[in-house]
C-alpha cells in the first residue's frame, strides 16, 4: 500500500510567507524485503550528499530520521524515516514526520478518527484505492461548496468492464439519521419514488450527453452560471434569447418557469444540439409559450411529418459583406407532445431525430445499459455521457479541460463512458474501459485490493 497525505495546509501558520503545506508520503514494505528498503534510502541519500544535500539525523520517539535542505530554501527540505520492517516514510518537512510517527503511536491519527471510520464503513470492501478529502480543497478546486459537508471518502474498485468509483459525503454531526433534522428527515419520508430510464426512450443512442433526473428547476442550482458557462444548458431550457435586449423579463420569470416539472426528465445531447423529455403538463407548457412571447418571441405552428410543433422564433438582422443586410429567423427551441411527453428541442433535426428514436433510443442502447448497470439504483437519476464525444464540447466550456487532457492522455485514451448516480449520501460512478476486459486480465494478474488495516502507522487528519 501507498498513502499519499497533505498534513496541514501550512506548517508554520505564517501567511507572511504564504502557504507551505506539509506532504507525507508512506509506503508499505513487502514482507521480507525490509534489507531492500534500508538500501534503497542508503542510495536515496547518497545521491542528495553528492547534489550538495548532505543529510542531518535525528532521533524522534524511537525512529531514525534522516533530513536536509538546500542552503536557504526550507521549502525544498526532504525528510525520510524506516519504521521497523513496516514502512518508509518521505516528507518534505521534518515536522510532518514528527507529527506523523508521534500521532502513529496515539490515538491521535486518522485510523482512530470517528467520523473517518464511519465513512469508510459504508463504502465498498472491495477496492483498490481510498481517499479522504477536506472540503475546503474541493471548493479550491472550481466545485461548488458541499452542502453541509465537511469531507468526502473516496473509493475505487475494479471489474471486468472498468471501474467503479464510490464517494462518500458526510457532514460534522454524523452520517447517521440520528444527526440529522426534523426537516431532512421528513423530507426523505417524503422524497419521490425512484427515477426510471422511460424518459429517455425519445432520447436518440448516438447522445453524446444524458441526465435522468427528477425536478428540471434543480437544474440552475447545481449549474449555476457564477461556475458554469450559460452554454452548458441551451437557452430553450433556461429561456434566454442569445442577447441582452429582455433581460429584466427574464430575470423575473425564470424561478417559476419549470416549477411544474417534478416529475422524471431527461436532458440530453446530440451533436451540437439539445433535447429535453418530461412528463406532459399542460399548463406548465402554456406557461413556457407565455414567457417565450414576453421576450420578444413568435409561438408558431411547425409541422414535422404528421406532427404539429410549437416554435419559439423570431426575426433578426444578420449584418453581411454587402451593403444589403439579411434578414434571418432566430429559432431558440421548439416543442410538441408524443404520447404523455413533451418534447423540447433546439433544432428541427433534433426534434426530427427524438421523433424517429423509439426504435433506436438510449434506453436501449448497449453502451447506455452497460454504463449504469454496476450502479445502484437511486432516487436521483443518473448521469451519462460519451467520453470522446463530449470532451471535446466541455473543453470549450473550461479551457483548463484541454490541458488536463494532453497530460493525462495515457490513461484517458481509455475511457469509453462514464455513469453516475447518488444514492443518500454515496455517489457513485463507473468509468466504462476500451477493450476493458483485455485491460482487467493484463491488471489482475499483479493487482491486490488495498484495504487498510489499522496495524503499524496511519497517516493524518488531512
């Protein structure tokens, strides 16, 4: 086993100096091979000695550490330690390993933690790997702030066809249902049934993007436009012409204008285009067509084969090379009902395509049901997208995607899908390998879980 921990965010609390956090580093020794480790420092520290790092020694609570630092720079100090024939500890301060080996021999370690030990229990036994995260470098990390969490307990495990990866959220009072309040435990007396998949038998296979969900209106909370794009969601959703001109209309109809919408729904995306399934609501659609007019926009007839459509459109001035200007048709959306759904587009030929999908939807796609199959099923739906198809959009979106990209393309050439779905407080979510099965027999062979134990050293708090 390997831990890799960040023991404080700054070791000397001075922010004169900025931050210096504290990184730990602890690798397990296979057994009978301790004569190998000691080596493996020897040459370690041979190697700093002739860089002009000569090291220092020090004894602390039994254990002999061996550190040094460049003339003037104690942020490049390194530090190391041999605990018995159990572990080998790096660090880049020799107060994170003074720390770590006294807390190794108290109860003041992340091993004997409660409220680490009560997330850990309700994640999988069967994992590879194991993460606990402070929230507050998941906000620094461009997420939204976790509602009243404190931690996140991360899991990953391996099958067949790819991997499964379990997170955790619990909250400073507990993670069982004696913390919480009045008001959430009625809430979850009162939550609605489980989300199915039906919706998204008008969602065509090749969708690149799909969210199954229930209650649409949730949607301009978790993708707030202070973190994300608008361009994530289409303007037919969020009811929004592509300029400024009815701005203070849109502001005051926009909290109500899905309220009606509580039942399942899928979002999806084909090509450039966007698609929305729900539940059909009369009144809910009128209101649409009413905050549609509000902003400027025509509701006009469409038919599509033996179907009549409604269109939001209108009319706008496209400024061309020549001295005559064009005049073209702006189409932010269209609709039309399909047994007891309403169906909403941003283009004809996605409205085409949803109309023609019953024989050739997600929902009966084999990519689609192979990318949730390992989930659980849930109260909040799911999310699924293709890998190479969608990528390329978020890039534009969140230029630092481009990045992540080009440094981790190794290991991302080999994602196909990825599925998520939350259940209470464990979200989950299952990375779909290409050629998976040919990729689980070349890595089982030399793969062990990982599950920690509580024996010898732990590492800390962070």
């Amino acid at each position: 086993e390997i831990t890799f921990s960040v023991i404080s965010a700054d070791l000397d609390a001075d922010k004169r100096n900025g931050q210096q956090p504290g990184y730990l580093l602890a690798i397990e020794i296979a057994p009978e091979r301790d004569q190998q480790a000691q080596e493996f420092l020897q040459l370690f520290w041979q190697q700093q000695a002739l860089a002009g790092r000569p090291p220092q020694s020090q004894q602390i609570s039994g254990a002999r550490v061996l550190f040094a630092s460049s003339a003037g720079r104690q942020d490049l100090t390194a530090a190391t330690a041999l605990l018995g024939n159990q572990f080998v500890l790096f660090a880049n301060d020799v107060q994170v390993l003074r720390r770590s080996i006294r807390s190794a021999q108290t109860a003041q370690n992340l091993a004997q933690n409660r409220g680490y030990r009560q997330a850990v229990e309700q994640l999988p036994k069967s994992r590879v790997a194991l993460a606990y995260v402070n929230q507050a470098y998941l906000e620094q990390a461009y997420f939204a702030p976790l509602e009243r969490s404190q931690y996140a307990a991360v899991s990953m495990g391996v099958t067949r066809t790819g991997l499964v990866v379990n997170a955790h959220l619990f909250t400073a009072e507990g993670i069982s249902a004696k913390g919480m309040s009045g008001q959430e435990r009625s809430d979850r007396r009162n939550a609605p049934s489980a989300v199915t998949t039906d919706v998204l038998g008008y969602v065509p296979a090749g969708s690149s993007f799909a969210l199954v969900s229930q209650d649409v209106s949730r949607l301009e909370t978790v993708l707030p436009e202070s973190r994300f794009p608008a361009s994530i969601l289409p303007d037919f959703l969020r009811l929004r012409p592509t300029d400024e001109k009815a701005q203070t209309a849109y502001s005051s109809l926009s909290p109500s204008l899905w309220s009606w919408l509580k039942d399942d729904y899928a979002l999806a995306r084909i090509g450039r285009d966007w698609i929305l399934v729900a539940k059909q609501n009369q009144d809910g659609i009128e209101g649409l067509d009413q905050a549609a007019q509000s902003m400027g926009y025509s509701v006009v007839p469409v038919d599509i084969g033996d179907r009549s459509a409604t269109a939001w459109t209108r009319f706008k001035v496209r400024n061309g090379r020549s001295a005559a200007n064009r005049l073209e048709t702006e189409l932010m959306g269209l609709h039309v009902q399909m047994d007891d759904y309403e169906l909403f587009t941003s283009s004809l030929s996605a409205m085409d395509s949803a109309l023609s999908t019953p024989e050739r939807s997600l929902q009966a796609a084999e990519r689609f049901t192979n990318a949730i199959d390992p989930l659980p099923s849930s109260q909040a739906g799911y999310i699924y997208f293709d890998w190479d198809g969608l990528t390329p959009i978020l890039a534009k979106a969140f230029p630092a995607i481009s990045l992540f990209q080009s440094t981790a393309r190794p290991l991302l050439a080999h994602i196909d899908t990825v599925a998520a779905t939350q259940t209470d407080k464990l979200v989950t979510l299952f990375v779909q390998l290409k050629e998976s099965a040919a990729f689980y027999r070349a890595g089982s062979q030399t793969t062990r879980p990982a599950v920690p134990s509580n024996r010898g050293y732990s590492s800390s708090r962070q």
